[in-house]
C-alpha cells in the first residue's frame, strides 16, 4: 500500500520521497519476488503504482557506481521539475515521482566462494559468509583479503583518521546526513497552538445531566489546531479511512483531505494540499506519522480500536527508539506519537465480534515504562484534557481510548483537569461514604462504559442497600495502578492503599481484558480483594447493554458481585440479589422480543 503514498503527497506544500528500491535476489534464505519477474515486468507494475522507474543493473562496482550518480541526478533533477511547475505554474495533474530499481548481486564484493561452495550472488551472502575465522586459517585468509580489497590505506592515515581527500567530500554543516535537522527533528520542533479547552468544554452544572459523544467533541479542538497551523502546516490527522466515522469530521471545515488523484462530483472534503490523510492501510498510516514526527512534525492516528493491532510490531520499534534516543544528549525531543482509538470493544452494535479487541492496551502497556503512557477519559471534558496533554507532550506513545457514542457528562471541565492530573481518584458525590469511616466496598471503574456501569451499580446499591458504604474511584491514567518503582505515573503502596483501601473489597470495571488489571495491581496488599470485570471476549452484533450482559460487566452482575464479596452480606442481601438475578433474565427475554435494551437500561439517568 505504501506504494500509493504517491497519491497523496502535494508537490505544492509537501517533501519528497526518492524510493529506491534495491534487488539484490534473495531474502535471508528464499528469492525476492521483484528480483524474479521480468524487468519489463516490474517495469510495468511500478508504471501502474504511478512511478518514473530508473534502472540501475550491474556488478562492477565503477559502473554500477557511475549508473546510480547518473540516475540519482535524473531523479532529483525530475523531482525538481515536479516541485517547480506545481509551485510556480500551477499545475495541478497528477505527478509521476521518480523511483529507482537498484540490482546488485547480494554479498557484493564478498567472497566469491566459502568452502567450495558459491556465497556472493546467492541466499547464502545473508548468513555471516566467514563464520569460523578463529578457527579456520582459510577463512582467516579470505576475510583479510575481502577487507583490504576496499584499500584502507588509501582512506585512512597511519592513526586510522580519514584522509583528506576522503573529508573533501564531506559536506559542511547541516548538509551532513548525520547532522541535518531532518534527521532530528527535535530542532525543528515549534510547539502546537492548542487553543483554551474553554471554547470546547460541556458545561457540566450536575453530573450524568446531558450527554455528548466525546470525539466529536475532540474533532472541534482539532480543527482548532488545524486552522491554527494553517501556515506553519506542521499538524496532521491520519487514518484507515474512519475521521468522519470516529466524530471527527469538524476537521473539515479547516483542511480537507490529502488526495492527487482523480476526484468525482460525489466525492466530499478531498483537498490536494489537505491534511487529513486517510488510507485503509494502518502500516502506511503509522509510516506516515512515524517519518513526519520524526522530522519535527506533529499529529495523531485515529483508529478503530480492534485494527490498530495490525501495527503491533511498528509501534514496539517506535517505543524502542524512543526509549534508546533518550539517553542521547544530542537527540532533541520530539512530539509524541498519539493514538486515538475509538470504535470501541463496547459499542459495536453494526459491526459485531470482527470489530472487539480492546487489548493493544496490553500490548503497549508491556513496554518500556519511561515511554508508553495510556488514558481512559470517561467522557468529553476528560478527553479535551487528555487531548491537550498528549499533543502538547514529548518523546512519549500515548494512548487514548474514548468513545464516539453517546455518553453522560460527567465532570465539568475544572473538575476534569483536575481528575486528569490526578490520574485516578475518588468521585465523592458517586458514593455513600460519610466523614472519616471506612467503605464497607470500592466500586473501581476505568473507561466510559465501565463508569457507566459502575454509576449505575452504585446508584443501585444506594436504593436497595443504603446502610452501604460504598466508595466509588474513577481511573484515567491506568499506569497509576502500578508501583511507582515501575512506571513515573505509578502510585506509591501508601497512595495506592489510601484509594482503594488495604483489606476491603474492590470491584473494578475495566474497558479491556481483566487480568491486565490484576497484572498491574498483583504487588498490592490488597489484590486477594481485587475482583475486576472486563471484556472476556464475548462478542456478537446486539445491543449495548447485551454486550456488558455477555460479558458479566453489567451493573445488576457487579451489584452481586458486592453481595457476593462484602462480608455477611450474602444472607442478609440475598433478596436484592435475586432481583439483580432476575433482572438479568429479563433483560434476555426482552432483547429477544423487542431487539432493544429494557426501558429502564436505554432511559436510565443518573439522579444520585
């Protein structure tokens, strides 16, 4: 897919991209593909993705050597051109960037032939071509030929310093590639204009009163940050082809979408010089953002949460280098890579089981503490401060996971930003606790929908058992469950014990797969009282309330879960908990009858 990038780079605005594309025959241990179609062939085909191709081929090194410079100033000199006429004499058609079809044998100008047997030139070159040099004087011989076939003593003087003619040909400055600002994009870095959340904030007078679906409310912040980066063009949305689908499409209204290609009447928002740029390839969306961070960008990659995995494996190298650049004092900071996943495990009622996987949580959580940050903000206030912290920070992977559906309005937007620099605390007004006692039950919750069920919960333990304690705490930043030997966000055991108690029981409502919680928490002095409910990969297409049922994350589930876990409590409540029971086995029949959530599930308020 990325070879379509192409569609979507401006001549006007834009860099460019040189792709060169070496074939020198095999993999580790199997040929290339490309290396083994005809060249007309290929030819063909990167003429079909839209490019120039430049052939390079040979096995002499002057030759080859003299072929590249000769195709390097053709490219350069096409991409000029291309850059030129777009900018100066307006043309608008589409570009064909130039590429280079580089072939060399693999291993060239190593050993011809180790053992009898031929390496240069085949699949064998990949492997280490002289594996026993200690051993074996011949291959100790071979090796000391191969590396005095470079003339050493023509590169470098008797203390191993490059001669001069060989600095002559370093450039000055900035245009070494080891010290271009393109190349450490933290000098390049300008700050983002994120404007006053106030402009965007839901008033919120009385908690649970409205409801907003929170990443449409996030859409307006950012096409804030888009029309304030109008000039400076240093902010981007990407994405598998989902901003309108995830709330986002306020954007539009300040920058369209990245598109050269043929545009129809139908089409809406496509833009040559846009800045949303939607492709339905996350590889390409995370390339996109990787290369355009690192070169002193900013943005963000909204995703539906069960597709971002497929960038697993992209995501740990990003972390890796970013954990490794951190201890070098010349490499400047850069924006984060931020990750807005939506779409959620919980509120696919078109898509179904497909589209719910809520664990790249767990996946990124694995990874190296000093980088890796995730935020659950359970509604639009606490994603708007979310939001404004991730994009203003630096050299970290973040990740927030919001709903696009509709959800109370919880915190005001003060009340918000100081729960959000809190990471995690208790909402006073959600539960029952009086002065100085104790809780007699911690109801925990982490994710828009887990708080709604946990609110839910506590609002019916406060009708059916109000001689309960309850305490109810609400968690965004979920790094703050661990040690803070582990992770700088971590809480220590005193702040941990203060919140969810030592020795009381804890229900924990959780957006994911519950054993992260338990993972996260097991060092605690009260994990034998920790009982955490999440998804438990239960999926199917059905209603909203269906899919917490299914998965025992429903508040009629966690009001037993406290009867079942709060001392003397289960003889005393067994009544309210029968009608919990029941209330769950209504709730089947219904769905089956109606293909709606019950009427007090679909029209339920919170008025605690």
């Amino acid at each position: 897919a990325s070879w379509h990038s192409n569609k979507f780079l401006d001549p006007v605005h834009d860099g460019a991209v040189l792709p060169i594309l070496h074939l020198n025959g095999y993999k580790i241990a199997n040929p290339a593909v490309l290396a083994r179609i005809p060249e007309s062939e290929l030819d063909d085909l990167l003429r079909g993705y839209g490019h120039e191709p430049l052939h390079v081929t040979g096995d002499d090194p002057l030759t080859v050597h003299r072929a590249m410079a000769h195709a390097l100033d053709t490219a350069l000199d096409r991409i000029a051109l291309i850059q030129r006429t777009a900018r100066e004499e307006g043309v608008t058609e589409r570009a064909r960037w130039p590429v280079i079809v580089l072939r060399t044998p693999k291993g060239w100008t190593g050993p011809a032939e180790v053992d009898g047997v031929p390496v240069e030139g085949t699949w064998r070159a990949h492997q280490v071509p002289l594996s026993a040099v200690r051993t074996n004087p011949e291959h100790l011989r071979q090796l000391e030929t191969w590396l005095r076939s470079y003339r050493p003593e023509e590169l470098f003087d008797e203390h191993g310093r490059p001669r001069g003619q060989v600095l002559a040909c370093v450039p000055d400055g900035d245009l070494r590639l080891g010290a271009t600002p393109h190349a450490n994009g933290g000098l390049l870095l300008h700050d983002l204009p994120v404007p006053p959340l106030e402009r965007f904030a839901i008033e919120v007078d009385k908690p649970g009163e409205t409801m907003h679906e929170p990443t449409r409310v996030l859409g307006e912040l950012l096409e804030a940050v888009m029309e304030n980066t109008s000039d400076r063009r240093d902010f981007r949305l990407v994405g598998p082809d989902e901003t309108a689908s995830n709330r986002l499409q306020a954007v539009y209204a300040a920058t369209g979408k990245a598109w050269q290609a043929e545009t129809l009447d139908v089409d809406e928002h496509l833009d040559r010089h846009g800045r949303v740029m939607e492709i339905l390839s996350e590889h390409t969306c995370q390339g996109w953002l990787e290369g355009y961070l690192l070169t002193g960008r900013h943005g963000m990659f909204s995703c539906y949460e069960a597709f971002v995995h497929i960038v697993d494996s992209m995501v740990n190298q990003h972390i890796k280098w970013l954990r490794t650049t951190r201890k070098l004092p010349w490499r400047r900071p850069i924006a984060s890579l931020n990750y807005l996943l939506t779409s959620h495990v919980w509120r696919q009622d078109n898509n179904g089981f497909s589209h719910q996987d809520p664990g790249f949580i767990d996946h990124v959580l694995n990874k190296a503490p000093e980088v890796v940050r995730v935020y659950l903000p359970p509604d639009a206030n606490t994603l708007l401060s979310v939001a404004d912290h991730v994009l203003r920070s630096r050299d970290y992977v973040n990740v927030v996971v919001a709903g696009k559906q509709p959800c109370f309005d919880w915190l005001s937007l003060d009340a918000a930003r100081a729960h959000c620099a809190r990471g995690a605390g208790i909402w006073e007004w959600a539960g029952t606790e009086e002065g100085t006692a104790e809780p007699d039950v911690v109801l925990a919750c982490a994710g828009d929908v887990p708080t709604q069920e946990i609110l839910a919960a506590a609002k019916l333990i406060r009708h059916h058992l109000p001689q309960l304690a309850v305490r109810v705490v609400n968690i965004v930043d979920l790094a703050r469950l661990l040690p803070h030997e582990e992770h700088p966000h971590g809480m220590s055991d005193p702040d941990y014990d203060a919140l969810f108690t030592p020795d009381k029981p804890v229900i924990f409502a959780y957006h994911g797969y519950p054993w992260l919680i338990h993972r996260l928490a097991y060092r605690r002095a009260g994990h034998a009282n920790l009982h955490v409910r999440g998804y438990k990969e239960i999926g199917t297409t059905t209603t909203p309330f269906d899919m917490v049922v299914r998965n025992d994350l429903d508040r009629y589930r966690l009001v037993m879960d406290v009867i079942d876990r709060v001392p003397g409590l289960a003889v005393r409540a067994a009544p309210v908990r029968q009608l919990m029971e029941d209330t769950r086995l209504r709730h089947h029949s219904w769905i089956r009858e109606h293909g709606t959530d019950l009427p007090e599930v679909a029209d339920w308020t919170w008025n605690g």
